[in-house]
C-alpha cells in the first residue's frame, strides 16, 4: 500500500486495509494546477487562502525571468464542472532547473503532510492529508515561493517519483483517482494549464498538461518595463492607503497617481515609500478575536498594545503566527543540527506557546504533533523534521531600481483596471506593502 495511504487510514481511524482504485471515485477527471497571484507581494506567512482563483480557466501561468521578483505560486486541484468531488488527500511531485530557478519557501494548505528527505528539491515529492473531505472545484492544497535567476525556466507538477499521481476521496476504504492533468508555471515562457474538461458526448472528463498559445500582453505576460516617473489615475473601487507616522492619506477612483524614485527612494505622489517583501494582509478584528481571543499570547500582546494601533486584533495575532513561526523553526533547525527528537520537542515547549508536544513520529519523517494554548477545539498541528533542512533565506531589503520599477508597473496595473466586487486596495505602511481584496463597504 501507499505511505500516504496509509496516513490516510490513519486519519480516518480504521483498520488497515487496501484501497480501491477498480471504479471511478468522486475526483475522476481531476487535474493539479499552478497559478500566481499577480497582486501579492512576497512574505513570510501561510498563503493558502489568497490564490484570487475563482475558475481554473483565470489561472496565471507565467511570471517574470527576474531574480528580483519573488512570485508566489500556488497548487490546487481542479475538477470539471458537474463533478462533485470528494477530495481527502493527494500525492505529487515538482520539476523545475535549480540552475535557473530558486525555490524561498513553500507550505501545505493540509493538515497533514508526508514530504520526502530532500522536499522541494527537483524530482522530489509529497503527500498531504486534508483535515475533511473538499467539495469545491478548485482546491488550493500548496503554495511556493520561487524566482528565477534570469533565465527563462518551467517549475512543473508532476506525478511523485515513489508513490504515483491520485486522489483519494474520504471512503473507507478510500477509491482512488489518478491525476489527469499536470499544471507548469512558465518563467518568461509559456506555462500549461490542464483545466479538466468534460468529453463531448458524456465521456470521462479529461485534463491535459500541453501548454497553451503564449498569452498577449496582461496580468499573464512577463512583468512590463517602466520609466519613472509612472502616471496613471485609479479606477473604480480600487485604492491606495498610505500610512507614515500619523499621516494617513487614501487615494480611490478618480485620482492621479505619480510615482517616482528620487534619489533612491521610491514616493507615492510626493510621499517616502520603502518597499520591503512583508505583506501585510488585514482580516476582520471581531473575527480575529473570536478565533483568537483565548490565546494567552495574544491576550499579553493586546495588554501592551499602543492604543492609537488602528487594528490591535490584527498586530497582536500577526506577532503570534511570527512567535509561532520563530518557535517550529528553531526546533526544526535544532533537530537538523542535533538529530534529537527530545531536543526538538523541548524547544517548542519553552516557547510557551504550547500545552503538550507529542512525538508521533520517530521513522523516517520524524514528526511532533503540537496543541497551541488557546486553541482548543482546532486540529493540532504537526511538523515534520528532517536532518537535511536547510537555513531560510532571507529576502532582499529595499527595492532596486528594477524592483521599483515592477512594483511600480503592478501598481498601475490592477489600480487601472475595473475589478467586479472585491477591489484591489493597496495598502502602504511602515515600509510594508500589502495588495489585497476588501469586501464592499468594509473599508
């Protein structure tokens, strides 16, 4: 049986036995898929909710051969219109040239994950388990952080080396599906997208990983050059917030935009803006305190918040997750260096941030299961450790004049163009940048 197959059943709490793959299951025809986001900047956070994906078919599938420019890609699951899927886990692999390509950071959207050694290396692969069955047709189950280093390149999906291409939907035993299509992000190229289709006359749906005709000039295209200074006026509903000290100033539709570097630094009609790769994405604070509103942390961050701090939910939760970051990774560093499960386990309990950490794992994938203080009723979480990992890299500081540029070039335009509910609302504070959607009304 396959590993992940087996983490499956394990999930699900049954007897070990053997899968069904004679009959179709719910998630036949399914194919993986990459896209980029072109409004998100880089950042040290979980991304799995911000793909803007609404249809396989809208999926960007190219970026720009720009060592300057970190894209994020995501990974989801596509399904055909009229399917009705049941999607529990998967495994896959990922190809791309690592002398033209760099992979920053990367992340799973499940709940769990069963890597290889040397994941995300080039020909490697992984397994997820979600934590329930996904019914829509579009799923996002990974993410990527990736540049090239000036040449044109493809990072591709593509079956794991060891344990194959399929979905296994929740039954027990679980029926399993291959994968019909695979996804490709081009780097200043034509990617592929194998959007499932369904065959005419009521055959099984297909997918397919032949790319498509290069894209015309659009969000789809290598990133445009640019000439300072950049005019263009903002329409519709879209904006820019621009906070510094305590001058905050909101540009919508309607008004000109100018931006220049001067000297090196890059302004906003007139205004000082140092661009740094941290997104700032803001959510709702009643909805941030009622999920987070037991989390000891949390509630001490609050205590000592400035009280002019417009959002404090916000501020205090987004000083969590980096807590929580800074404290995985320390174990997992440690463990790299040490090979001590004991070590690792006692570096995330001083953290403080936890209730009990739990050895699950001591094999192949050594793996802790944590329960975060606070946080009861969530699934707890899991962190595989590996002896290969290797340290973070860090992202460039300031912008160049080319990241600038590009920035400058992305600004004009997704604040030029019409966007259906939510619009695009840049949001410029502290040297942080974040380009995200708010609902109507909710600014």
């Amino acid at each position: 049986m396959k590993d992940w197959i087996t983490v499956l059943f394990a999930t699900l709490i049954v007897p070990l036995g053997f899968s069904s793959a004679a009959m179709a299951g719910p998630n036949a025809g399914g194919a993986l898929v990459l896209h980029r986001n072109p409004s998100l900047l880089t950042a040290d956070h979980d991304y799995c909710a911000e793909s803007g994906l609404s249809s396989c078919e809208e999926a960007v599938v190219t970026a720009p051969a720009d060592p300057d420019s970190t894209v994020i890609v995501f990974a989801l699951a596509a399904f055909p219109a009229g399917a009705s899927p049941r999607l529990k886990g998967l495994a896959f692999g990922i190809a791309y040239d690592p002398e033209r390509i760099v992979l920053v950071d990367h992340g799973t959207c499940a709940g769990f994950e069963l890597p290889d050694n040397d994941w995300p290396n080039t020909g490697t692969g992984t397994a997820i388990v979600l934590g329930s069955a996904a019914t829509s047709l579009l799923t996002p189950f990974y993410w990527f952080a990736a540049y090239s280093l000036g040449d044109t390149a493809s990072f591709a999906l593509e079956p794991h080396p060891t344990q194959g291409g399929d979905f296994a939907d929740d039954s027990v035993p679980p029926l399993l599906d291959s994968v019909a299509g695979y996804g490709r992000m081009g780097f200043a190229v034509p990617g592929g997208l194998p959007c499932p289709t369904t065959v005419p006359g009521g055959g099984e749906p297909e997918g397919g990983s032949d790319p498509p005709a290069p894209p015309e000039q659009g969000e789809g295209s290598p990133e445009p050059g640019c000439e300072f200074p950049v005019r263009f006026t903002i329409v519709g509903d879209n904006a820019i917030q621009y906070f510094s000290g305590d001058l905050e100033i909101e540009w919508t539709g309607g008004d000109e935009i100018v931006l220049e570097m001067i000297d090196g630094v890059f302004t906003v009609n007139g205004h000082p803006h140092y661009p740094h790769p941290r997104i700032e994405h803001r959510l709702s604070e009643s909805y941030l305190e009622q999920e987070y509103g037991a989390v000891p942390f949390v509630r001490e961050t609050l205590a000592q918040m400035d009280e002019n701090e417009p959002y404090p939910w916000n501020a205090a939760v987004r000083q969590y997750g980096d807590a929580m970051s800074l404290a995985t990774r320390a174990a997992a560093e440690g463990y790299a260096r040490t090979k001590s499960l004991a070590s690792a386990r006692q570096a995330i309990l001083s953290s403080g941030l936890v209730d009990s950490v739990l050895v699950v794992s001591s094999g192949p994938v050594p793996t802790l299961k944590m329960w975060w203080k606070g946080r009861a009723g969530f699934v707890p979480e899991f962190l595989m450790l590996s002896e290969h990992m290797q340290p973070r890299v860090s992202a460039p500081q300031p912008y160049s004049g080319h990241r600038a540029c590009s920035f400058a070039a992305e600004l004009k335009r997704n604040l030029t163009t019409p966007h259906a509910p939510p619009p695009t609302v840049y949001v410029l504070r502290e040297g942080n940048i974040a380009a995200h959607h708010i609902r109507p009304g909710a600014r």
